[in-house]
C-alpha cells in the first residue's frame, strides 16, 4: 500500500477513533481524552493511552504504551489486536470499519524492509508465531484432548492465536477466530513456514469455515517437528495423526508434512538410519508411502511403514483408544525400537 493511502486510512480512523478503540481495544475504557487499554493487543490494564481528540499533542488515533515505549496509529492496533500479518488485510479491515470502497488498482511499491510481509512468506510466517502464546491452557489444549492427544510433552511447534484473521475463498467478509498455529521448520531448525487450524471458540471442533486449515511459505522438504530425530525418526501426514502415534511413542522424533505431497518429498537428517512411515490409508497416503521409501532405500535408510487399522492413527486412537493403539504398533516396530520407544514408555 502506498504512503499516502496508508496515512489517509489512518486519519479517516482517527476521526473515530473512540469507536475503533471500543471495537478494536474492547478491554479498556475512556478516560478524559484518552482510551486507556493494557497494550495494543488488546490486553487488560492502562499502560497504553489512544488520543481520542486532536490537541497540541497531536491528532486523535495515535497511541503510546508507556510500559514498552510502543507507538503507532490505529492501523497498528487494527493489525495488532487482530493478530494480522499481511498488511493488505489490515487495511481491508479497516475499509470495512469505515465502509470504504477497494481503492483502484495501483502498481506495487518497491520492497523495502520496512514494508509488510509478502502474503505467505517465511516472513509473514515467523510474523505470524511471534503473535501467538504456547497452548498450555488455550482451546488448542481443548481442541486436541477432545481429539484423544494428551501426550502434549515436547510439542513446543505448536502455538495459539486468539484471533487470527481467516479470510474466505470465495470473497466474503473476513473474520477471525481462534486458531492452532503450527511452526514449520527445516533441518537446521530455521522456521520456514506456518499451518492454522482454525478453531471454534470453545475448542470442540474445528471453525466452521470452508477451509479450516492453510499453510503459508516455504513447505517442500519442510516439516512440523515434535522431538529432535538421531538414527530413528518418524514422519506422517497430518500433525493430529502424527501427534496420536506419539502418544503411543513419545520418546520418539516426528515430524508433520502436512499433506500426502509434501511428505513424499521430506528431507532427511543426516544422522537418520531408520525412518517410520506414518501411512494414511487412502490413495494419496499410498502414493506418498511408496515414493518416501523409495527415497529412503535410495539414501541409504531403512523404511518401514507403520499402518492404521482404520483411516489414520486418530481415528484408531479415538475409536480404540491409546492400550489398543500401542498393541496395534507393537508388531509393526524393529524389535530394538519396540523396547526402546515402546515398552519402556508403559
């Protein structure tokens, strides 16, 4: 977005700037000519103080947290408060705040480094986890115990957004929700990408949203990582189906490709000598089993697949529940694997 069009959003926000601030910062209140709020997203307290009207201090809708020496204008609590990270969709917000129509189609700006983030970039990514706590007590904790997952130890890739802005398909009105974020990372441990799972407010079940998961940058070769892989690893599709197998074995790496394609093509640690195929049992699932092993055989590394009784190892999980699930991978492990994965975890 240009300058200019940023800085006019800006002014026609300051010019009600109260009702913004009781939209946008609905924990705070009005006090004289200020809104007094915990900090710019939206956190109870009174450290952070919006001008509501212009004085010789300046025009309303610019804000300062005197605990962090923060500052900005609306757009930054509009970004903020809704946990947004690419710039387009705060200005979007915004407009629609305003009833503003979409402004004509301009050339794009040169990137600098202070410009947003390009939408789904491994910028906008880290952006992105940056905004979101650990799920210790969140409806991500909620959302995957109602899904049978309560080994929960060492699964620090995950993280909760409260609000994080899902915009839909086919152009509607966007909206937020809560939302399981997902780190992506590469073999060094540089964060790559993220996965959201939008949630429902209360964490049973998912967001009622035509696509409830998306994934943004750099995805191929990449991979959610629970555990940290030596010579035995495990790698699966989704990260609710690999998470279920971990609680059967949770002392053992994994890691989530996130779809049948990305996990024919995952990398290999150099230490790895044996890797567990997480098989989902439909087409793509084969497909992607048959291609890893491949691979795998081909570097140099045992493959073997582990296979669920039913869809995938949480529906087996949910359905059977974690004693069934433990004998049902039992014959399935290298002899030495069962004791040291297995047997030893009981």
């Amino acid at each position: 977005m240009p300058r200019r069009d940023a800085s006019e959003l800006a002014h026609r926000l300051g010019e009600h700037a109260e009702a913004v601030c009781r939209r946008y910062l609905s924990n705070g209140r009005r006090r004289g000519s200020y809104w007094t709020v915990g900090d710019v997203r939206n956190a109870p307290g009174r450290s952070m103080f919006v001008r509501l009207v212009s004085s010789t201090k300046g025009p309303p809708g610019k804000w300062t947290d005197a605990a962090t020496g923060e500052h900005g204008d609306l757009l930054d609590v509009i970004r903020e408060s809704l946990g947004l990270v690419d710039f387009k969709d705060v200005a979007d917000e915004a407009r629609a705040f305003l009833t503003l129509p979409d402004p004509a189609p301009i050339r794009p700006a040169p990137q600098r480094s202070c410009q947003p983030a390009q939408v789904g970039s491994p910028e906008a990514a880290t952006r992105l986890l940056a905004m979101s706590k650990p799920i210790v007590g969140t409806v991500v904790e909620t959302y995957l115990r109602k899904r049978g997952i309560t080994t929960l130890r060492g699964t620090g890739s995950l993280r909760f957004h409260p609000r994080c802005y899902y915009r839909p398909e086919d152009g509607g009105p966007t909206e937020t929700w809560p939302a399981m974020i997902a780190a992506v990372r590469d073999l060094d441990g540089r964060l790559t990408g993220a996965h959201r799972t939008w949630l429902a407010p209360d964490g049973i079940g998912k967001a009622p949203v035509d696509t409830p998961r998306r994934a943004m940058g750099d995805l191929l070769g990449h991979a959610v990582r629970f555990g940290v892989p030596d010579s035995v690893m495990a790698a699966g599709e989704g990260i609710e189906t690999t998470l279920s197998l971990r609680c059967a074995l949770p002392d053992m790496a994994m890691a989530a490709a996130l779809s049948a394609a990305h996990l024919a093509s995952v990398l290999f640690p150099p230490t790895l000598r044996r890797l567990y195929v997480i098989r989902d049992n439909d087409p793509a699932g084969d497909g992607a089993r048959d291609t890893l092993v491949e691979r795998a055989m081909e570097a140099g590394i045992e493959a073997i697949v582990l296979s669920p009784a039913m869809e995938d190892f949480n529906e087996d999980l949910r359905h059977f529940g974690l004693t069934a699930l433990r004998a049902l991978i039992a014959d399935q492990l290298v002899r030495r694997d069962r004791f040291r994965f297995l047997e030893r975890a009981a």
